[in-house]
C-alpha cells in the first residue's frame, strides 16, 4: 500500500515550480491531490494524473479573504474529507525598503502569510469534527531565518509563516494535527529567474551550495511525502530546509 493511498491533499500555489512538484510527489504517494492556485491548472492535472493521482482543480486569488474562504467550502463539502494541507502559494516583490508599496505589502502578506493561516485554520477544524490526524505543511523560505535585500515584505511573509507553524502546532497538537514547514533554497523556477538567469548573480550562490547545484521542484516530493505520511505523526512544529546545504555552510 502506498503511505498516502486513499488521502486527500489540499495543495496551494501548484500551477507551476516548487508546489507543481510537491503535487506530483504527493499524488505519486497515492494521493488524491486538489489543486489550487490563482493561474492555469490543466499543465498540474495532467502531471499529477500521469503520476498515478486524481486531481480537482480550483481556480482562485489567495490575495482575497472571502474567495478562501469560499473555496474551503467549497472543496470540503466536494471532496468529502481533506487529510492534508499544504500551504505552498507566494509570491514575491523586488524593491528597496525604502520606496516598499504598501499595496504590494499587504498583498504579498495577504497571500504568503495571511491566506495560510486562514486554510489552516479552516483545515484544522475540520481535521476536529472529522476525527482526523490531519497534516499542515507550510512552505517557509531561507528568508524565514535571512533578511535579504530588496524583499523586505517577503521575507516578513516568511518569518510569519514559521512563527505561524510554531504557534498552530501548539494548539494543535493535541487532537493529533501536526504543522510542519519546509524552507527552500535556491530553487530553479520562474520565481527565482531574476537571479538565476543572470550569470553574475548565479555564481556566488553557485558557490555557496554544498550539493553543487540549484534545487529542482522534484527534489520536494520525497519531503513533501515524509511530512504527510504517518512516518512524521511525532513530528511538529519545525522547518525542514531543502537547500542543498546551503543555510549551513
């Protein structure tokens, strides 16, 4: 038996990149994978099927409180039981502090930290009335723990999402739901193009990763399956960096 055969996975940010991967690892896992993500899904739904998983798509702005929570809704009464959720959407914006928009603040937290914390707290009580031993996983950065430059409202996003971790799993815990977070690297995807299309910049991050190389989405599914699968129930509150060893070089 595959460890997530007959489980449900909410997956957020999955059209492409890091979250694509990560469905495609759950569903190859045996899940059921529900995509949602504010762009095109069919490229995910054909990837996660080809895998081996069912796939039902929802397409929505994660920057919108009340479309959340209507999607939750939505997907909950649908899908019947939701057994993992994984809080993967973000989105960045480059300028310095000093000239930082407050309309693009509020929406990189609103959709990075914000409408995480929303799923989670409408996954987590349904994980209660349902009796299940549900999953959070929560996608966190290297800039939960780094300050960056020029991503001044990211990298607040990202610090909030591990103190959100930490705090939901407190509460949590106890009806057997466990919150847990990854922090990517530098990962290759079109989030990510800025720096690593640009030679001078690729290089001395090149030269800092141990592993020798950026990180690709498929190196998420294996970690993305742990963090869902029984073989982490013990395991709460805590940030699994997938860098290639770069935070601690």
């Amino acid at each position: 038996m595959l460890p997530l055969e007959e489980k449900k996975a909410v997956v957020t940010g999955c059209a492409t990149g890091i979250g694509q991967g990560i469905a495609i690892g759950l569903a190859k896992a045996g899940a059921h994978v529900i995509a949602l993500d504010i762009g095109d899904l069919e490229d995910t739904r054909e990837k996660v099927m080809a895998a081996g998983g069912g796939c039902d798509c929802y397409q929505v702005d994660l920057s919108d409180s009340g479309a959340v929570y209507r999607v939750w809704e939505k997907l909950a009464a649908e899908a019947g039981a939701v057994d993992i959720l994984f809080n993967n959407a973000g989105m960045q914006y480059r300028r310095t502090a000093f000239e930082y928009p407050e309309e693009m603040f509020d929406k990189v937290v609103a959709v990075n930290l914000k409408a995480a914390y929303l799923l989670s707290q409408r996954a987590a009580v349904h994980f209660r009335e349902k009796g299940i031993r549900g999953k959070i996983i929560n996608t966190a950065s290297l800039f939960t723990t780094f300050g960056g430059f020029e991503v001044s409202g990211y990298t607040c996003s990202k610090h909030g999402i591990m103190g959100m971790t930490k705090a939901l799993s407190n509460e949590f815990a106890p009806y057997g739901i466990c919150v847990n977070a990854i922090a990517p690297g530098y990962i290759q995807t079109e989030l990510t193009r800025a720096i690593w299309s640009d030679p001078l910049k690729r290089k001395p991050i090149n030269e800092r990763i141990p592993a020798g190389r950026w990180g690709r989405p498929e190196d998420f599914e294996g970690v993305a399956v742990f963090l869902a699968s029984r073989a982490s129930d013990y395991i709460t509150g805590v940030m699994i960096p997938v860098d290639g060893g770069y935070s601690v070089r």
